[in-house]
C-alpha cells in the first residue's frame, strides 16, 4: 500500500512537472555574485563580451574602468582583452597599474629575463597585482604583446600634489619624461567634476591635487599616443580606474587632444547607485557595488589620518625625489 502510494504520488509531480505547472529548475534564478556583469551598449542594447568586442574592433584605444579590487571589474578587463584579441591579435596591454620608469622592468618580465617576484618588487606592482592585474599580463607575455608602463610615478605626482604643476621644473632631464610634456590645467568639464568631489574648501589645495589627478591622465594619455605612433595598426586596451574613463572626461580627452584622429572608446562599470550621465558616450557594464568601507565616521576619519600621517613625513627635494623628512636641527 505504501508503495503504491510512493509511485502515485511520483506519477502525481513528475506529470505536474511535464505540464509546466511544477518545474524548480525552470522557476530558479541563480543569485548575482561579485564577479557578475551587465553589458550595454551606449544606447542600452545588451551585449555579451564577443559582441561588446566586435563593436569596438576598429577603435584605436579600449578604456576600461575598475574599481580597484572590484572582482567583475578585472574579469572583465582580462575576457574582453581575449575576445579583442580573437577580434584583432594585433594588439598592446596599456596600465595604469605600472609608472613610465619601470618599462624596462616589464620589458623584462615579459622577455622572461626576470621572475614575476621580481616583477612585483622592482615593478612596484600594487598590493592586488597577483589576484587581479596577473591575468592581464600573463595574457600579453603568452601572445608576444606589448605591455605599456603609461603612468607617471606616484612619488613624483604626489610632490605635485604638494607643490603643484611648477614642481615638474625641479625634476632632472632622465625624471622628467617620467610624466607628460604638458599637463592639461584648463577649466574643463573633467576640472570640474574634479573639483566638485573635494570638500574641504581650500581652492589652493584643490588646484594642486587637480594637477596631481591630471598628471595621471596627461601622461597615461601621452603614452598611449606615443606608443601608436610608433606602432600604428595597433590596438591598445588600458586598465585605469573608474574616475579616469568614466564618461571621456580624464584620460580619452587627453588622448584626443594630442591626436584628435584616434577613436576612444570607454567601457565603465556602473552600479544602481553609480550611474553615469544622461547619453553618455560609455559603453556599461552594471556589477554589485562593492561593500561600504565605513560605518563609523570615526573609524573612516582614523584611517584616512593614518594615510596622511605616513605621507607627511616625506618632502618633496629638488631632486625630485620622495624623500624622508630630515630630523629637526639638522
């Protein structure tokens, strides 16, 4: 009897299921995870990655923003640098990541000269290089692609942060090319969403932090059209935070300014409560934001102090150098 009931009840759910009125498994989303990603194109079409790559094969240059850490944004940069590649294997890795005086330390990586140890400590690679830039690099040195050092070094950007652009003058000739020939200090939309974003209402102070931010953006930019211009053909995709991609407004308006010919594309990530402007020229990809920081302003106030306190013992030489302070008296 009890059998029976089993095999009715059975027949009972398997026919419930065949008539779609009971199927778990065609009900059951699977939840978004961090490494999860929307595409869209600028005018909303959702795309998958080898469609996103097809509709910037013939770009000149691939922004693609992070947030730094931000597990989808670096799958994204690395299965998008795949499918250009498949697209056009003519191609160069730009980054943010590495600074113009350590090329001949990834030069040498990639040349298989030296071990990734050795990469990460005379590169200065950032802390997450090994869970998150790897991939990218990796990718490049297995298909004999250039890995460009764009960025200009944080010490010296930080003295100018300090000092402002007038700083650049102190440098010696072999630290000077370290950064871009001109930096762009105009009042221009990028100057002020820049400007916008900083509270603490000391104009001075501002205008030598934006220097600092644009120097990133005017030597990224200057490296990458440098480098086209010896390798013209090629394709570069760059790696670079969000605020420098976003909207065209950092890095692509210093690219077109120094060659108004090339086409720059951004693809920028985004979160419900990051959106970007209305008709913005990016393409998108939508990712779960990332978890708060902070809940005690206190604790946040503490940490960023620490930072301060660190960097406040160093001075800015007319070497050029990031030095540490010398003692009182002496």
């Amino acid at each position: 009897m009890k059998k029976w009931l089993s095999l009715g009840l059975t027949s009972l759910l398997l026919g419930c299921s065949a008539q779609g009125e009971f199927s778990p498994a065609a009900q059951v989303t699977p939840p978004a995870t961090f490494y999860d990603a929307t595409i869209r194109s600028p005018d909303g079409q959702t795309l998958t990655i080898s469609s996103l790559a097809q509709a910037v094969r013939d770009a000149d240059i691939v922004l693609v923003g992070e947030w730094h850490g931000h597990p989808a944004a670096h799958l994204m940069q690395t299965k998008l640098f795949s499918a250009l590649y498949a697209e056009n294997p003519n191609m160069a890795l730009s980054m943010e990541q590495f600074t113009r005086d350590k090329q001949h330390i990834v030069n040498q990586y990639l040349a298989s000269e030296i071990g990734e140890k050795t990469l990460i400590k005379e590169g200065n690679a950032w802390p997450n290089y090994s869970s998150d830039y790897r991939p990218l690099v990796e990718f490049a040195k297995q298909h004999d692609l250039d890995v460009i050092a764009a960025n200009a070094p944080k010490s010296i950007v930080r003295c100018i942060g300090q000092q402002g652009a007038g700083y650049l003058e102190q440098l010696p000739a072999n630290e000077r090319k370290w950064v871009a020939e001109t930096l762009t200090l105009s009042n221009d939309r990028y100057r002020q969403v820049f400007n916008a974003s900083m509270h603490h209402g000391d104009e001075a102070k501002t205008n030598r932090q934006f220097a600092a931010q644009t120097a990133w953006d005017d030597t990224m930019a200057e490296s990458m059209v440098n480098y086209l211009a010896l390798h013209p053909n090629t394709q570069i995709i760059h790696t670079a935070g969000r605020f420098h991609v976003a909207e065209g407004l950092g890095t692509a308006s210093r690219i077109l300014a120094r060659n108004p010919a090339l086409k720059v594309v951004m693809v920028t990530p985004i979160t419900d409560e990051s959106e970007l402007s209305e008709n913005a020229p990016d393409y998108t990809f939508k990712v779960m934001p990332l978890p708060t920081s902070y809940i005690n302003k206190d604790k946040m106030k503490a940490a960023m102090n620490e930072i301060y306190s660190r960097n406040k013992g160093l001075q800015c030489y007319e070497e050029g150098r990031l030095q540490p302070a010398k003692p009182a008296g002496q």
